[in-house]
C-alpha cells in the first residue's frame, strides 16, 4: 500500500497559484468577447493549450490542500461532504448565471427590437422548446455557449472523494494511472454526458478533463508533503521549453494541416478541447513544469501577496462569475456592430478595471469580517444551565 504524505511543510500559501488563477480569469474574460483584436493576445494564440486548462489544473492544486490533506488525515468524511457542498454552490452560481444570460439577451431583444438576440448562445432553445430546455438547465444538460466550465467542474467535485480514496490507497501515481485510463477511453470511445434538447455532448467532457484536475490534485498533495510531483532535471526542462517553443511555432504559423499527416489516435494527435488531447495535456505539463521550477531570482520566483493578479485569483468563483457577466455585457453591446478598436478596447478595458475593482473590495471586506471576529466579545456564561443544551461530551467539535 503507497500511503500519500501529507505534512505541514507544503503548508504556505503560494502565491504563484493565485497569480496564475488572476491570469486566467482575466484571459477567459477577454476569450469570451469573441472578435475583439485582444483576444488575438491571449495565451490560446501561443501554444496548443489555454486559460481553460490552466484554471482546471489550479482548481485541482488547490483542492489538495482545501480537502485533500484533510480527507487523507482522517476526516474523509467531513473532506467529501466540504467537496459536494462545493460542487451545490457551483451549482447554483451556473443556474443564475445562466438565467441572467437569457433576461439580459431577451431586455436586449426587447430594447432593440430585434429578435436575433434570442438567437444567440443556444437561447432559441428556450423559445422553441422552453420546457424541454429548462429541464435540460435543471439538469446541466443545457449549457450556453460560454457558459461550459462550471457544470465541468462540478461533476468533477463529486469525483473528488473517489479520487482522494485512491490516493489513500495507491498514492497520487495510482490516481494518475486511473485518472489517465479513464481519460484515454473518454477519448477513444467518445464517452461523454448528453445534451438536452440539443443533439451532441458536453463541450468540456468531465470525464476526460478530470485528468487535467487530477495532475493538479496530485502536484498539491506532492506540494503539501513538501516535494515536487516532477523533480527538476536540466534535461527535462530543456525538453518542456522545446515543446513550448515548437507549440508556439505550429500555432503562430498555422500548422494544424499538418497533424492530418502524423500517423496514430486522434487522443494522441488532435487539438481537440471537448477531450482535451494529447498534445494540449503536454503543453500543459510543460508550462507548469517551466514556471514551477523557474530558475531562482526569476520574476515567478518573487511574486507577492499584493500582486493585482494575485489579489484577483485570491477571489476566483465572485470574479469568475462576474467576469462571465461582464463578457456577455459586452457581447451584447458589441453585437451587429461594425468592429471598433477605440470600442472594442475599452470595453475590454472597462471589465478588466472592473475585476479589479471587485477584488479590491473582497480583498477589503474580507479584512473588515476578519477583523470584526476577531474583536467579537466571547459571550457571557449563563447564570443557569440551559435545560436544552447538550451535555459538553456531546458539544460540536471546533
């Protein structure tokens, strides 16, 4: 049996991850204004993998030390139900996300009068079979275009225990083995969970994209037990940086006639996002390995609390939803309208002050709630047993 260590040396919080989660957020919300010259910077255009991964890999780093180290220290229990009220709480964020995307398309098509609106996203559904797909929402059958991520994520977080209890048995390797069996037959067989009622399935499959969480889980336990889940080695990281840079040039130049020629699988040759392929898992690898073992005295190395992508990342499920909002704003806005650098920048502009903006007062009221708790007097003891109390045996644990 390969027991999973889980110390207190992994304990500080890295920063690193909050930057990148920052970074990531903010891509997505340029990504999800499509058609703007900005979103022709964005990291997708540099290399075979994007945003969407990057967040997936840091929301399964970060589940190791939010549920991992306590579910593999004897609360199993507690972790897996902290986990599934995780998975309701995004549930219900993705439901009202996407009831504001269908007022906010059909005030649009009211204002304006003009019905095309309504058939945006995938919001016809609602007007030619509006029972069929509110069952299909209820169900996370039905999801929006740009509106994917979240239903993932959730089904992923009712993995989470499974995955965890695995770990407990046969280590975070034995995790990556299942995780990745479970991915290569998503990929071959096209298993996936239906849509409903349009025909097709999810657009980011949580069967194969649970192994992009699953890397993430186990580099966070392997960080919590004070280790790296890949050590550094000069060679392997001349080879990660060689894949980066060899990405870079097939997706600057257009290249991708050119995978029509390599012989094999379409898992381990395509740049398919709903399966997340072969060569956009490497890429993923091969970043992280790049700035996690980013030579001393880089700038990835002295990355600090107060960075405003840190500050960002810090908040990540109240900006994302924010940020998904603001992207479908400025979807509307722009909608019908001849391309415009000066609009198109600053309503780009606009919603990144606004992430801003938004951190900045979480980060700010967090303090204030802090704080309050900490001044909070401890109340005084009743002059007389309350005759409806437990007993102190049967008191809640702290």
């Amino acid at each position: 049996m390969t027991s999973a260590r889980v110390g207190a040396s992994g304990t500080a919080r890295d920063h690193r991850v909050d930057f990148f989660r920052g970074f990531a957020l903010l891509t997505i919300f340029i990504n999800h204004v499509p058609g703007v010259m900005w979103e022709h910077l964005t990291s997708r255009n540099y290399g075979f993998s994007d945003s969407a991964e990057l967040f997936v890999f840091l929301a399964g780093f970060a589940s190791a030390f939010a549920y991992g180290r306590s579910f593999l220290q004897g609360s199993a229990l507690v972790a897996s139900l902290k986990a599934l009220r995780r998975a309701g709480t995004l549930y219900l964020v993705h439901i009202t996300l996407t009831m504001i995307t269908v007022a906010l398309f059909a005030i649009a098509a009211m204002t304006t009068g003009d019905g095309r609106y309504l058939m945006e996203l995938g919001i016809g559904y609602f007007v030619t079979q509006p029972i069929e797909t509110l069952a299909g929402v209820a169900t996370l059958m039905h999801q929006l275009a740009y509106l994917n991520i979240l239903p993932m994520y959730c089904v992923i977080l009712l993995m989470l225990p499974l995955m965890l209890a695995l770990v407990r048995r046969f280590g975070v390797y034995g995790l990556l083995i299942v995780s990745a069996t479970l991915w290569a037959v998503a990929g071959t067989t096209g298993f996936n969970l239906p849509n409903h009622p349009n025909p097709g399935g999810w657009q980011f499959n949580p069967f194969a994209w649970q192994m992009v969480f699953a890397i993430g889980l186990a580099a966070g336990l392997a960080k919590a037990g004070g280790r790296a889940l890949v050590a550094y080695h000069p060679t392997l990281y001349a080879v990660a940086l060689v894949y980066l840079f060899l990405s870079f040039l097939f997706v600057e130049f257009q290249l991708w006639h050119w995978s029509a020629m390599v012989p094999g699988p379409f898992l381990m040759t395509g740049f398919d996002k709903t399966f997340v392929t072969l060569p956009r898992l490497m890429h993923l690898a091969a970043l992280v390995y790049v700035f996690v073992h980013a030579p001393y005295g880089s700038v990835f190395r002295r990355i600090g609390a107060a960075n405003p992508l840190c500050l960002i990342g810090r908040h990540s499920l109240p900006i994302f939803a924010t940020g998904t909002i603001l992207s479908l704003l400025a979807q509307i806005l722009r909608l019908h309208r001849e391309p415009s650098f000066l609009f198109d920048t600053l309503l780009i502009a606009t919603g990144l002050a606004l992430h801003y903006a938004l951190a900045l007062f979480l980060e700010w009221w967090r303090g204030v709630s802090q704080t309050g708790k900490a001044k909070a007097p401890a109340p005084a003891r009743p002059a007389v047993a309350d005759p409806v109390a437990p007993p102190a045996s049967l008191g809640r644990a702290g």
